[in-house]
C-alpha cells in the first residue's frame, strides 16, 4: 500500500537525547478520519511522539509525511499551517484574553506579520467563532476571560481552537485529565461528533474513555511501538499487561 | 554651597517649576523631606514675587544696561563643571580653584566694586547636560561669565551655546587647539605650546631620535601626537616607532607594553588620561619599564592623577606641563597655601587646577579694562591683559585667546611631586599650526 | 626596524602570550561569581561590577591602615581574605533585602540590580570621594621576574594568574566535592524536590549569592594591583564579564574557563595587531556573533525541554 | 461646557488618555513655558520615542532590550551626519587644510568625504536613511536571535553588549565619526537655523506631532489582532506558535517598530539639541531609557510619555539641588518599581492609587513573611529566556 492513501504515515522516527532513545524507530499510519489512541506506561514517549510530529521536537532520523508533505524538517508553525493541530496535556489557553478573543485568534487567516496587523473581523470569521463555541458549550461564556474558565471548560477551549485552526489532523495530549466522569462523556461525544470530518490522534490513560473513541490503538513501550490493534486486542495482549505490570 | 537660584527674575516658567517639583519630590522621596522644606522655602520668595507682580529685573535693568545679572551690589557669574560622574575626579579641583579666585577677588572688593555672586551648575560629566545648562546659565540666569568645562567634548558641546547667547566661556583645561571663539579664553595651553618644547629638550637632553607615541583615544591625544609626529620628523629629524591608542578607561596594557619593548624607543610619548593611567603606570612599573632605565615624558599626567597613580609608580618619569606645584616663586607659595587652607593640607594641584585659577583673576581684569560688564567689551579688551601674580609666572592674554605660558619638565618624586628641571621662555599660542596639521 | 634578532623575537612573544594569559586569569576571576550566581540560581547581578568595587576598596582602607602601622609588606594577603568576606557579606544582606523576591522574574532583576549599581556607586561617592583611588601595594608585588635576557614577567601578572587558579580550584572543590555543592546543584535543577528531600533552599540561595559576591570582592582586590578603583570602575567590566559567562554557557564552570581563555587571548592578540579599540569591538562582535549562532554558549549540556 | 463634557464622553476610553497628553504638550506646556523650557521638555520628548518602543517592545513583547541607544544613536547621527555637510561648506571650512569637509576629518588628516557621507548630502536619502538604517539593523539583529529562541536576559546582554560595541566603534573611528566629542556645532537645516527660539519652537511642536502620530500607529499596532498575539505570547508562546504563527517573526516586527521609533527620536534630538555624540548610544543611558518606560508603565503607551518626563524633570532637578541624592533616586527607582509598581504610574492611575498600594502594602508585609510578593509581570521573559533548539 503507498503512503498516499494514509493522511500522516510516520516511519523509523528516532529522537535520542544524550544517547538516550527517547522514540525508537517508531512507525504509525493514520487513516482520514481515523480516531487513533496511543497509550503507554509513563516513559513510554508518547508526548515526546506527538512533539516530534508537531516539530517541538527535531527528529534524530526517520521520515513524518503529511498528506505528501516531509514535516520533519518544518517549524511548529509551518507544520500547523499545513494542517495539523495540537492540545498540550496541560490547558494551554490564553488566560487574559476573553473566550472570543481566544478562538478568534486561532482562526487561519492573517498569520503573518502584516496579515495579523490588517487582519478585520469579518462574519465568516463570526460565524466560525459562534459555530465552534456552540460544539464547545461555551456560547454563554463568549466574553468571559478565558482564565476564569472551569479546569474541564479550558480544555474544551483549547480543542474549540484547535476547531477553529480547520485542521486535518488534531493531536490531543490527554484532553480529560482532570475532568468529572459526566464531563469525561461529553468530551467523548464531542470527539466523536468532530472526528466525523478529520483524524485525531490521542494520548489517554483513561481505559474508559479509550474504548469509547478509539478506532486503533497503539502502545508505546520504551520508545517502540509494542502492540497495535483495536481495543481488544490490545487489551488481552500479554505483552501489554506485561508493560503496564512489570518493571 | 547652596546654588543660587538665579537671578531675581520670577516667570510663569518658574511657577511652572514649582508645580513640577514638588510632584516629583513627593513620589520619588519621602526620606530627603528635610531637604525639601529647603528647597520649598528657596522657591517661595519667586512664587511670591509673581504674586505681587513685582520683578527684580527691572531695577537691575536701571542700573546696568548689559541685560546681565548685575546689579548695584552684585554680579552674577556661572560655574560649569562635573561635580558628579566619571569626570568628577578631575573637574572638582578646577571648581575649589575658581571658587578660591572668587573668594579672592570678593575679598579684595569685588568687581567693578560688586560682589560675585555664583551659579554653581553640575554638568554630570555628560555633554547634553553641559548645553542644556550652559543655556540655562546664559537665557535664564543672565551671568556675566562662566568658568567651567574641562574636557573638549564639554567644550565642543558648549561652544555653540555661547556663540549663539554671546556668552563668555573660561576654560582652564590644556586642550588639542584647533579651535578659537571670541566668546572663550582659554587659560590652558594649546597642544603646540605644550609639546614642541618639551620634544626639543628631550632631543637635546637625551639624544633621543626614537619616538613611541600613546594616547587615549579620543581627539586631544590625536591632535596631540599628530603636532608631535610632524615636529620629530620634520624638524627634529627623528623616527616615531610605533603609534598606540586605547580606549577610555582601558586598564590592560601589558600587549602595548610588548609592543613598545619591540620597538626600543629613546623615549616613550605618552598621553594617556583618567583612570587608565593607574593601570598604565602599575604596569609598565610591573613589566620592569622604571624611570632609571627608561624615558617617558607624559603631557597628560599632573599631581592629581599622580595621586591616585602613587608616586612610587611614577618615580623619574617626566611631565612637560606649564605649571607644577612645587614651583619655586612667591605667588605660587602664596597660592599653594591658600589652597591647603582652603581645601585641606594634603590637597594638590595640578595644571588645570592653576589654570582655571586664572579664569576669575583674567575676568576680573578684562572687566575693569573696559569698565563694563558687556560681554562684547569684556571680550575686546581681552587681548593684552596680563597677569603677574599668576601662580605659574607672567602670563598673557593672546590676541588669539589663548594664554602666552611657559612650558616646565618636571621630574616625579615618589611623594608625587616634581623635581622642575627645566624652564622654557614665554611660548606664544598658536592654535592653528602652520605645517603641523 | 630589522634590528630584532630572532631572540628578542622570541622573547616577545613569550611575554605576549603571558599577557594573553593574564588576561584569561583577569577575566576568570571577574566571571567566577557571576557564573556561579547566573548559573545556579539564574539571576543577573548588574551590580557584579560595584561588588567588585567593594573588595578594592576594602583593599584601599586596609591599605591605608596598613602603611599607618608599617604593616605593608604583608597585609595584601589579608586583604584579599577581607575583601571576600566584606563583599560576601554585602552580597548575603542584598539577597534578603532584594533578591529573594524576585527569584523567577530574571528581567526584574536585572532591572533592580541596576539600582542597586546606581546606589552602590553614589555610596562610593560619598565615601571615598570621585577621584580615584589605589591603594599601596607592597613592592614584592609590583617588580617582574626575568627567566630570560629581555624577558619580563610581571610579577602582579603571576599573583593574578595564580590566585585565579587557586579560587577556581577551590570553587570546583566545593560544587563537586562538597555536600554543599551537591546542595546547590540539586536546587538549581530542582528548586521543588530539593525543598522536599530536606535542602534549605532559601540558605543555599543565600549562601550561592554571597559566595558569588565574595569571589567578586577577591576579584576587586587582586584587580588594585593593576588598576586603580573609582565609583564607577566596576561598571567598566560588567559587560565584559556577562559576556564571558553567556559565551561559556551559563551552567558550566569548564564553559567559563575555555570562554575567559579564549576571549583573552583573542584580545590580547588582536590587540597586537590594531589598535586596542578595534581589538575590542572585534573581539565583542565575534563572540556576539557566535552567540547568536550559538545561544547556548560553548559548553552545555543538552537537555529535553 | 456640558457640551464639551458630553463629547469628550462619546470619545473611546482608550483615545481620551492620548487627547489629554496632546492638549498637555501642544497647549498647556507651550502656554506655562518659557523657550528655554520648552526646548528642555522638547528634549525629554526625543527620549519618549525610544520609551514608546520599549512599551511594544518589553511591556507587550516581552523583549527587554538594553541597546536601545543604538538605534537612537543610529538615527541621530544620520541626521548629524545630513547637518554637518551642510554645516561644512567650503566657505565656512576655508581655514581647514582641506575645505569642505567637516572640521574632525580635518583634524584626523582625513583628506576627502568618506564614501558612506557622500549619499547624506541628500536630504530625502538622510530621511529616509534615518528610518530605515536602524530598523534593518534591528531586523538582522533580532532575526537571528529569535529565530533561535534567544529571548529573556540573554537578549538584553546581547544587546547590551552591541551598544557597548558601537559606541567603542564611533570612539575608535574619530576620523570617520567625531569620536568621543561626536559632531558638533550644526547650525541649520536646508538654509534654515535651528539654533534660533523660534526654529526651537517649530521643531518642539513637529515633536510632539510625530510623537503623536507614533502613539496612534502604536494603538493601532496593539488593538490589531497582532497586538492581541502580543499579549497572547506573554502567556502562552507556544500556543502562539502552535495556532500556526510565527513567534519569531512576531518579535522581530516589534522590536523594528521599537528600533524605529528609537531612531525617530535620535533624528529629532540632533535636531534640538545640535549635535548626537556617543553617550547616548552606550550602555548607561540605553539602560535609563527603560526606567523611562518603567517609571509611566511598561504597558501604557501615554504613560511612557509622563514617565519620561517625569524622570528627565525629575534629573534635571535633583541633579541642580541634590546632587548627591540623584543616584540614590534613580536607584531607588529601579527597585521601587520593580519591587511594588510594576506597572508603574499608569497603573498607580489605573487603580485610583489604592490597588498599588495595596500591593506595596501586601509586599512590605510579606517581606516580613519571608514571601515574596506576586505582581504579574513578566512571565513571559521567563520561559523566553532561552530554549537552544539543538
């Protein structure tokens, strides 16, 4: 099968720091709308992964094609410009601006220098901002300074930004940490509903919440892919409960 | 101490000041309240004098028709120096000289029967500052004259200000030349005076051929070692073997100190200046370079910056200067131990210091020549005027501004004093050399 | 001039090369305590200059005690030892007045420690007057040593170099060797965890910082043998000396070695070549520009962010 | 006057601050103050440029720069360089070994104009020269370091360290620059004199336009969606980046505003003043130049303005009165505001004064605590400091 077909086809990705393998030969094939979570035991280089695909992160050696794009030689933001978008474990939103401001900012137009200095607030640009905080629930706190935003409607936030970025592929570094059982649902529904229309890479812990979304699973073990399949296979896996028990 | 606040002549500008300052005051310092109470109280008499719509100008007006700040009793004049910043160290024995001479003449009668009043101004050893005040002296305060500057870069800041306000600058540093205002009397002495003779004896004395040249870098010592250069090679006929300059301040010389070891110079010309010198010398004394058994002659290194060089480090070097402290005449003991007096026993005086002494004495001269305090008369009757209780000796005033002086090697002793051991004749004063530009 | 011979040659450059290296040890002990503070605790002292001011001036009144009870052959040593601890003692006052409260916001302290520059030279001012000063040194310091004919080693040059190697040696001993050390280097890592496993973090700060001002006040001292002390002297080198230790890489004491050895000789070899001023804007643009090149410095290691 | 009220009340908040600092310096300075006064505030205002930039720059961008003399330097001296030709005709200059050209490249021996004075004998390349030269000295200047994420203290040494290097170069090259004493005594501009009350008067008020015109292109750079980035990068840089925008370039635009409106003000203060020399391109008045910015606000555009004049009325008095005090103040100052008014007096206004000392309050208390007081500043210059990219 060629590359072509998958939306992100990573291969023999390495990162080593000071000789340590960090992610060792690491390959992973995401389909369009595929729904792809990675798990793993602390360690495991699931973040770092996710930051060698977002450029955070200057790969050793291997090759990270988008959409027949190279990434691996890209900035963070030349990578988001090609349509790829990321949410950090931790809420990374922008505590003094208002909800709007925070949306409208991720919206892809105006993204140079100058384009930001004439950028206007034009209807399509309203309309956006209003459609994705509809997704988000957060319609009534439009003007609202995002810092004063609940633990779980920050995160909400920050993946109603990553809407607002109109990206093909979204990486979510474990989006419900912290969340209520119920918020954890929604949140799930909501990945659910956007992943109609684009592919999602997650790292989750919550088993829960994995079976829930995930189309494929795939397990980090000490930097190398070590299981991968659905959620079953996955789970019934001897070297998995291994991973998770041993050491 | 306390600077006099101008003339008594109270504006809206000063009503201004008042509203501005206290609003300062009160954020910036809680602490200095006594201070402030002074300064509150010193302002007071101006805000009142608004008030009543009285001005002091117009009686001064009466009396003189100068436009300057004199009145039947007084006169005004200015003091511009560094009292603070780098320059500080050198410029604070120019002011206690000029305040001296004032002291002086006040109590001898004044000027023209006046008493002078003065305006002390700190220039902070930064060149806008110097302008900006020295306009505040001209514009707002209206004095007759002003003492001051010390470096070229002051001067060079300032000398605009005075030609454009006709003011009249005394500026007692020896300096580069090039340069000539109506509106300045230089009381030091330009490069030429200061260097040919000394070279001259040093070719005659020593036999030295081999010329290595050092300086700060900036325009005097430039200036300086360009007259020098011309002079050994086109009239002495010697060689200059190396030409170094360093920045201000510079304090590690142990690479110039090689260089001048690889060229073997008859005598080492240096014009090195501040507290570079302090290095310069420690380490030339380090690398084994000593009065016995190398000549250096230095135009840039009086008492004061021996003071904080050590004498020890010094020891038989030589100084080409106009005036030193242990000159041997009755005025200069009378002046040394004014001074002393005045200022402490252990205080010295280098050339500037006697220079700037001048200033007020030459003024004072100038002013009852031509019977007016009109800087456009004081200015003219200028030329000519002399001076025989100068500390230094017979001096002159130059058609051209400058003084006629003499030029004196000394020798440096290790209590950082010099042994004169040579004496010029009277040098005239030729800021624009021909052949040496 | 072909009147040097091969052996005048020689010597000259003998002599050269122990300026370069007197520079490097000028330079290494000026940046010492400013590595260690930079690098351990990450805050910009902009009053390094004026702590080094402090030791020269200690050297100063101990110096005119000194030769007021005959004592100047042999107070210099002493001074040096003063000078530390009066510097140090400066510094640990500053950290609890100042710095510990703006631990985290490094721009701020800049700022505040430029303030405390400014203040610092006003008291100077006040104390000791502007004009300059230097105090007297005894003669066994000031003469050079000839290993050869035509070779003078100064003998202040020595002293410098070796009172360099000594406080290195010692600062080297107490960061890798000491309980203390490990101290500062695990809070340095990890403010967090070392408060936790039991550190006294705020006295490791303390204790950092005025061992970091001390080492300046030994470099005033050893610096009255070469030049003299004014209120604003320490200023002069504060830019010379950031940039050695930014050059060598703010964390590594092998990173300001090689940097103090490099940007002396450098200098002191340009300075052969043109005049001093241009041998120090072309040493300054050089190592500016391989800053700029290369952030992290010389020596560092790489680390996962 | 209820009508005046009603349409002072119908202008945007955020303009009435800007009309009462213009009502300030285009009619009550010019009313209150003498000439000499006035030039004196003229002055200040030149620096008020370089604290505008360093709002954009420090307050909203999080670029501390300490080199900001450099560009002010850069711009006065293309302006000094224009002056000084015209100053040195050959008439004027007939007493010099080689006529024409300024009198300290006669006294260096220099025999003929240096190629790169030849173009400023043209005054529309001198202008333009002034706003472009430092701003492309910035951009490559910043380009590269931000590109590098060098950011934090490790730009503010850097830049220190450049204004040390240019000030050292100017001294050097005497010959091609006027060293130490820099270039003096220039008398007018295309004929006119600039030495003259009136010319002061003239050149006072095109001042304190510029400035204006300056404020509003800084209100229009911060209510842009650029400024909210700004503000968005002092939180969360990475974000920024990751919404798909380039930090970097983000910071290099305003750090060549900075840059440019540092020169604007150098080329003005030639102008008043009559000449630029090198102390104001060095290390110490680069660092005052922030207090300035610091002292109205770092993040207040009119209070940049008050702050500089505030701190220049304020040396110019303690420097007459208390000299001995100035420093203690001015150090004073630099921890004072970085201790308890971080947001200086912009913020001392914003909060009618209470919340400030409040602050002040909580900080002296916690002081005792052994706690250190929280003001939000800054943060961004923390995780900006530096991150090598290997």
């Amino acid at each position: 099968m060629s590359k072509k077909n998958f939306l992100l086809a990573v291969e023999g990705l390495t990162v080593s720091f000071d000789g340590f393998k960090a992610v060792d030969d690491v390959s992973l094939y995401v389909d369009p709308g595929e729904v792809r979570v990675i798990i793993g035991p602390n360690g495991a280089g699931k973040t770092t992964l996710l930051d060698l695909i977002s450029g955070k992160t200057r790969a050793s050696s291997g090759t990270i094609d988008f959409k027949g794009i190279e990434l691996t030689h890209l900035k963070e933001h030349q990578i988001v410009r090609e349509g790829l978008a990321r949410k950090f474990q931790t809420p990374s939103i922008y505590e003094d601006l208002t909800v709007y401001q925070n949306l409208e900012v991720s919206f892809p137009r105006g993204r140079g220098v100058f384009g930001s200095l004439f950028f206007r607030r034009t209807p399509d640009v309203e309309a956006a901002v209003q459609a994705v905080a509809e997704e988000i629930q957060l319609t009534d706190a439009l003007s609202m300074q995002a810092g004063l935003l609940s633990h779980g409607q920050k995160q909400w936030l920050e993946i109603g930004m990553l809407l607002m970025q109109q990206a093909e592929l979204l990486m979510l570094d474990e989006p419900v940490a912290g969340m209520s059982v119920k918020e954890r649902q929604q949140t799930a529904e909501l990945l659910k509903r956007i992943s109609r229309n684009r592919s999602v890479i997650v790292i989750e812990h919550d088993m829960e919440f994995v079976r829930a979304i995930a189309h494929k699973v795939t397990v980090l073990h000490q930097g190398k892919v070590l299981v991968e399949g659905s959620m079953d296979k996955v789970q019934s896996d001897p070297r998995v409960i291994e991973a998770y028990l041993g050491h | 101490m306390e600077p006099e606040r101008g003339s008594p002549q109270a504006s809206l500008s000063d009503l201004f000041s008042i509203l501005q300052d206290p609003k300062e005051m009160l954020i910036m310092s809680i602490q200095c309240s006594k201070k402030l109470d002074q300064a509150f109280r010193r302002l007071l008499p101006f805000s009142l004098a608004l008030l009543l719509g009285t001005s002091g100008t117009a009686t001064a007006a009466s009396v003189n028709t100068t436009g300057l700040a004199v009145t039947d009793t007084t006169v005004t004049v200015g003091d511009l120096h560094s009292a603070t910043g780098t320059m500080a160290i050198s410029e604070i024995g120019s002011i206690q000289a000029e305040m001296l001479a004032i002291d002086q003449i006040n109590a001898a009668g004044g000027v023209l029967g006046r008493k002078i009043e003065v305006i002390k101004e700190d220039g902070a050893s930064d060149w806008p500052t110097f302008a900006e005040k020295a306009r505040k002296l001209l514009v707002k305060d209206k004095v007759a004259a002003v003492f001051g500057c010390w470096t070229s870069a002051s001067r060079k800041a300032v000398l605009p200000v005075f030609e454009k306000e006709n003011g009249l600058l005394y500026y007692p540093t020896f300096y580069e030349g090039l340069e000539q205002s109506k509106n300045v009397i230089y009381t030091g002495q330009e490069a030429t005076q200061q260097i040919i003779a000394g070279l001259d004896w040093m070719a005659k004395e020593k036999g030295a051929k081999t010329f290595f040249l050092i300086g700060s870098d900036y325009i005097w010592p430039r200036t300086s070692n360009k007259i020098a250069r011309k002079h050994i090679e086109n009239v002495l006929k010697g060689k200059v073997v190396g030409e170094e300059y360093y920045p201000l301040g510079h304090t590690n010389f142990r690479t110039l100190i090689n260089k001048v070891k690889a060229a073997k110079p008859d005598v080492i010309y240096s014009i090195v200046v501040g507290g570079s010198n302090v290095s310069w010398f420690k380490q030339l004394k380090a690398a084994g370079i000593t009065g016995d058994k190398a000549n250096l002659l230095t135009i840039s290194t009086t008492e004061d910056e021996v003071k904080g060089i050590g004498g020890e480090n010094v020891l038989g070097f030589y100084s080409a200067m106009k005036y030193f402290q242990s000159l041997d005449n009755a005025n200069n003991k009378a002046f040394v131990q004014a001074f002393k007096t005045k200022y402490g026993a252990d205080s010295v005086i280098g050339d500037v210091t006697q220079a700037a002494y001048l200033g007020p004495w030459l003024w004072k001269a100038a002013v009852e020549k031509a019977g007016s305090f009109d800087v456009d008369k004081v200015a003219a009757a200028s030329p000519g005027i002399e001076l025989n209780t100068a500390p230094e000796g017979y001096v002159k005033v130059h058609p051209n501004h400058h003084l006629w002086s003499k030029l004196r090697i000394g020798k440096w002793k290790k209590d950082g004093q010099v042994d004169v051991i040579y004496e010029s004749g009277l040098i005239e004063p030729n800021p624009f050399p021909e052949g040496y530009q | 001039m072909s009147e040097t011979t091969s052996a005048e040659f020689f010597a000259t450059l003998l002599m050269q090369g122990f300026a370069g290296i007197s520079l490097f040890s000028v330079l290494l002990l000026m940046a010492l305590g400013l590595a260690i503070i930079f690098g351990q605790m990450g805050v910009i002292n902009m009053a390094h200059g004026e702590f080094m001011a402090i030791g020269s001036y200690t050297t100063y009144i101990l110096s005119v005690l000194a030769s007021e009870q005959g004592w100047l052959d042999i107070y210099f040593p002493f001074s040096l030892i003063a000078a530390f601890i009066v510097a140090g003692v400066a510094g640990y006052l500053l950290e609890i007045v100042l710095i510990r409260h703006l631990y985290q916001r490094p721009l701020d302290t800049l700022l505040a420690t430029w303030g405390v520059s400014l203040i610092l030279q006003q008291i100077f001012r006040s104390v000791f007057g502007a004009r300059e000063v230097s105090p007297e040194l005894p003669e066994w310091i000031m003469g050079s040593v000839q290993p050869g004919e035509g070779i003078d080693i100064p003998v202040n040059g020595l002293f410098v170099l070796g009172l360099a190697g000594l406080v290195t040696a010692g600062v080297a001993l107490m960061m890798f060797r000491s309980r203390w050390g490990l101290q500062v280097r695990a809070t340095s890592q990890n403010r967090l965890i070392a408060g936790a496993v039991g550190i006294d973090t705020q006295q490791v700060d303390r204790i950092t910082f005025a061992l970091g001002c001390g080492l300046a006040g030994v470099a005033g001292a050893a610096f009255t043998t070469i030049a003299s002390t004014g209120p604003t002297s320490g200023s002069l080198y504060i830019v010379d000396t950031f940039l050695v230790v930014v050059f060598g890489g703010a964390a590594s004491m092998v990173g300001t070695l090689a940097s103090a050895f490099t940007i002396g000789q450098a200098q002191s070899i340009l300075e052969f070549l043109m005049t001093g001023s241009m041998a120090k804007v072309l040493t300054l643009v050089t190592v500016v520009g391989l800053l700029m090149m290369r952030p992290e410095g010389l020596f560092t290691a790489k680390v996962r962010r | 006057m209820t009508s005046l009220l009603e349409y002072y009340r119908r202008i945007p908040a955020s303009w009435r601050g800007l009309l009462i600092l213009a009502l300030v310096l285009l009619v009550v300075f010019p009313l209150l103050m003498g000439s000499f006064r006035l030039n004196l505030v003229g002055k200040y205002l030149c620096f008020a440029y370089v604290a505008l930039g360093l709002v954009l720059a420090w307050g909203y961008g999080g670029i501390l720069s300490l080199g900001q003399g450099v560009f002010f330097g850069l711009g006065g001296y293309c302006m000094a360089m224009y002056l000084k030709l015209e100053a040195s005709d050959p008439v004027s200059t007939a007493i010099q070994s080689t006529p024409g050209i300024p009198d300290f490249m006669d006294w260096n021996q220099l025999t003929e104009l240096p190629w790169f004075w030849e173009p400023f004998h043209n005054l529309p390349f001198t202008l333009l020269a002034i706003l472009v030269l430092p701003t492309l000295f910035a951009y490559v200047l910043s380009l590269a370091m931000f590109r590098r994420r060098v950011g934090g203290v490790y730009f503010a040494i850097i830049t220190q360290a450049v204004a040390l290097i240019l000030s050292t170069l100017i001294i050097g090259q005497q010959g091609y620059t006027g060293g130490v004493n820099g270039i003096t005594d220039l008398k007018t501009l295309e004929g006119w004199d600039i030495r003259t009350d009136a010319a002061k008067t003239v050149l006072y008020f095109v001042c304190c336009g510029l400035l204006i015109v300056c404020i509003v292109a800084s209100q229009f750079i911060l209510k842009s969606k650029l400024g909210l980035l700004l503000v968005a990068m002092r939180d969360k840089e990475e974000r920024v980046r990751f919404s798909g925008y380039s930090v970097a370039d983000l910071k290099v635009f305003v750090f060549c505003v900075a840059a440019l409106f540092s020169a604007i003000g150098g080329a003005l203060f030639t102008l008043q003043v009559g000449f630029m020399s090198p102390s104001f391109v060095g290390i110490v008045p680069s660092v005052e130049m922030v207090i300035f910015a610091a002292v109205g606000g770092r993040l207040s555009l009119v209070g940049a303005i008050y702050g500089c004049l505030m701190v220049n009325f304020g040396k110019t008095y303690f420097s007459e009165a208390f000299p001995e005090l100035w420093l203690f103040l001015m150090g004073g100052l630099f921890i004072g505001i970085v201790m308890f008014f971080p947001n200086g007096m912009a913020g001392l206004f914003q909060s009618g004064g209470r919340e400030s000392l409040k602050q002040l309050w909580r900080g002296l208390i916690h002081m005792r605590h052994h706690d250190r007081p929280s003001p939000r500043v800054d943060e961004a210059s923390l995780d900006s400091s530096l991150e090598p990219r290997s």
